[in-house]
C-alpha cells in the first residue's frame, strides 16, 4: 500500500497522541484488532517504529477471523486458502489511542485491516459497523449505546469461585477482595472507561459491571476492550476473569446487555420519545423493536457465539428465551425501561458475554435498521412472565438451530452482504464440528446436563 494519507483532523489527533507518550514514557504500544469472537490479537511496536506504523501500516496476518477461541483456523471461510493465507495491511485509527494505566508504559492503539491493494477486508465487524454507523447518520441519527456486563471470578491456582453462595447486591461481597476491586475500577477509570455501577451478581464469584452510554463506535469500541482489561487487572491480582457464558452448570450463566437509543443529530432529541403514546414511546421506538424481535432468531449465531452459550437459554434463570418484548419485564427479550423523557431507550437482554461487542451491536443495529426501513410494527407487549408461558415460540436452543434460523432469513444475509455470509457459515459449522469431535455426547440432550472438561478448557481462560 501506498503510504496512508491524514486529514488534518488526524494532525491534531497526532499531536495529542505525542503529548501523552511523552507525559506517560511510553515505551511500546499494541496494534490491536478482534476476532470474531471478541479475542484481542496485538503486535506490541517498540515506540521507535510507532510512527513509521502509523504512516505506513502494520503487516498482520490477514485470515485473523477465520481463528477459532484456540486459534484453529476453519476452512472455507473465504479468508484463508482462497486468498493463500495472505497478510493484510492494518491501518491505525487514530482516534483510539489510549494509555494503558495497569501496563507500563504501554498504550494501545485499534487497528482495521486492509488488503495490500487498499481493499478493506469486508467481513471485518468494525468496518462493517462504520458502514452501518455512516447509514444512521445519514438519516439523521446518532446510536447511543451503553453495555453491561456479567462475569465469573476464579482464584487463577485453585479454579475455584473467588467467593461463594449466590450473592447478588450483598455489600459484603461487592467488595470481596476491596484492593483488587479498587485497584480494578481505579485502573479501567483513568483508562478512560465510564463505569457507572458495580456489584456482586447472583453467581459464587460472579460479578457485574457497567458502562454509562457513548455515541456510536466510541461506545462500541470501549465495550469490547473493557472485557480483557477486566481480565488482564484481575490477573495481576491472581484472579481468572471469565466471560465464558456458562462454567457452572447449576449457577446463573453471564449475560451482557445492550441499551439502544437514537438521537435526532441537528436537534438532540431522543427520537425513541413520544410523550402522547401511552407507553412513552415512538412509532420508531417500536419499528426498531419489530426489526429486533423479527430477526432475533437468525441473530442469536452472534448473540450465542459457543456450544456452550445455549447452556445459558433456560426457563426461569433470568435469561430470556423467546422472541419478545414489554415494558419493564425481565422475563422477555427486548425490555422498555422504566425511564422516559430523554432517557427514553430499548435494552436487549438476548445477548451471552461471551459474545464479541462489535458482533452483537452489528446485528442487532443491523435488524433495527431493517425494522426502520420497513417500518415493521412488533407484537403488542408481553405484560406476564413469558419463561411461565409455553405457547411463546421460544429462541433457537442449540447452534445448529441458530445457523438454520440464519440460514433461512434471507433479509438479514443480504444486508451483511455474501462475504460476511460465507465467514459465519463456516465459523459455526467449524465450531460445531470441533465440540462434537471432542464430547461424544454433543448434539443429545445429556450435554446440555453439565460443563465438560473441554468447554471449560476451550473457553473459560480465553473468554
């Protein structure tokens, strides 16, 4: 590639970006991009060749999403073969620049990758999400987005819970360890994260926290590497930080949820918001809805990424299991918050922590804006408990039928576009094919019984 041409925006950005390296010494900084399970895969560059990097590239391997959780890579992806496992050339997006307060003199820096004749690589979720992004503003909307997260602690020696009993909100236990919980919230604050709440969840050593909201790939960006600074402070504290969905068969599993608004760019105002609706809420508020609901089948392949998220989807544990909505009922899938006014916003409850940030909020943005377009109008709202209703179609509970569900929904291809398509295709049936290759009993009701030795090998350090 030729050598990377800047705006003037990005001059100002660079030289905000030299004033903290010489503020913080830093020393070396990560070329950091994703896989498609969320994975972090870096380069560390020693700060001499930072800015050599940021004109010209970084080389990276360029089939990183054809890599499964332990970096096998699947066949028939369209990224790897098909192109001999060629390099891709990463540009640095500047605005991602961020000191690393719990590593030093280190910062890291995102990085998208493109082919060495200046094509982006397509399927990238990132880029994907800019596309997408670029489309709600051209119709005049912001997407502000705020994310929680549940996770499980394990003593990093033993692999025992940090704590035990099922504890949710208990004081005692929201500060179990108060130096590595501090140290934790202290670090990932002056990182730059917004943490709004924290608090002990209903799982031995699972814990939650949450995010204030940010606009658009901000938000999305800051969500998706909150989840391995999370992992990487506790383990300096000897704690194993888990986003795997489910590493206790009888315990709750770890959900991540996402709340979604949209705001009108010229005037501010929240687009969701109808004060005369007797709910509160706009014919686009509940378009947006309809899209969700309608292809929350085909998306739950990125809502579930692992065999063993579908562990998760059981009645009455607090994960939703249909296709649903309501207002402030935590038994459906896409809830209504209580709040109103210019707070006024949709939380999707649907998703497993496991599942990458960047994958869940491209699908279910993705769905929403087909409910725009179509102007589709949802069912009315679920005002019962739905886990007690067993006439609600429930959700996909297995992988196979998820990638059926998406394998059908013909609307939903076309708008990820065929690339995409092919990639996902062979990246479950890759996962499945693994997970039967190694539990005799995958794919009969028995395994969904238990936690295999595998799944926790496979999963439990890496998510």
């Amino acid at each position: 590639m030729a050598k990377i041409k800047r705006s003037p925006k990005d001059s100002t950005i660079l030289i905000n970006i030299d004033k903290q390296i010489k503020a913080h010494n830093i020393k070396y900084v990560r070329f950091e991009q994703f896989d498609l399970y969320g994975v972090p895969r870096s380069k560390t560059v020693p700060i001499s060749f930072f800015q050599h990097y940021i004109e010209s590239g970084l080389n990276f391997y360029g089939g990183i999403l054809t890599c499964d959780v332990q970096t096998r890579c699947a066949p028939d992806t369209g990224l790897g073969a098909e192109v001999t496992y060629g390099d891709a050339c990463t540009i640095p997006d500047l605005s991602t620049f961020q000191v690393l307060p719990w590593v030093p003199n280190t910062a890291r820096i995102i990085v998208d990758p493109y082919w060495y004749d200046g094509t982006p690589v397509v399927q990238t979720p990132r880029l994907m999400l800019k596309n997408l992004l670029k489309e709600f503003d051209q119709m005049g909307y912001i997407v502000r987005l705020g994310y929680e997260f549940e996770f499980y602690l394990f003593d990093n020696e033993t692999l025992e819970p940090a704590y035990g009993s099922q504890p949710i909100f208990v004081t005692q236990y929201n500060n179990f360890d108060i130096d590595y919980m501090y140290d934790l919230m202290d670090k990932l604050q002056d990182g730059g994260y917004r943490i709004i709440t924290q608090n002990s969840e209903q799982g031995p050593g699972q814990q939650e926290i949450n995010l204030t909201y940010r606009d658009g790939l901000d938000a999305i960006d800051e969500a998706q590497a909150f989840k391995y600074a999370i992992k990487e402070i506790s383990l300096q504290h000897g704690y194993l930080a888990t986003f795997m969905t489910k590493p206790m068969i009888d315990k709750c599993a770890s959900g991540a949820h996402v709340h979604i608004s949209l705001i009108d760019k010229i005037t501010g105002e929240n687009v969701f918001r109808d004060d005369s609706d007797p709910d509160g809420l706009s014919e686009l508020c509940k378009n947006a809805i309809a899209g969700i609901l309608k292809h929350a089948p085909a998306n739950t392949i990125f809502a579930a990424p692992t065999v063993n998220c579908y562990k998760r989807y059981r009645t009455g544990v607090c994960a939703p299991t249909t296709a649903t909505w309501g207002l402030e009922n935590r038994s459906v899938g896409i809830r209504v918050k209580g709040v109103r006014g210019s707070s006024t916003h949709i939380e999707t409850r649907l998703n497993c922590s496991a599942a990458s940030p960047y994958l869940t909020t491209l699908s279910t943005l993705t769905a929403l804006m087909l409910g725009l377009k179509k102007k589709l109008t949802p069912p009315d709202a679920c005002r019962h408990d739905v886990w007690a209703d067993s006439t609600i179609q429930q959700l996909p509970a297995t992988m196979e039928e998820s990638l059926e569900a998406f394998n059908k929904d013909v609307e939903l291809q076309e708008a990820y576009g065929s690339e995409f398509v092919k990639l996902v295709r062979a990246m479950k049936n890759w996962d499945m094919k693994i997970a039967a290759e190694n539990c005799s009993d995958y794919g009969t009701p028995e395994f969904k019984t238990y936690i295999s030795d595998w799944e926790l090998a496979e999963f439990r350090e890496i998510l």
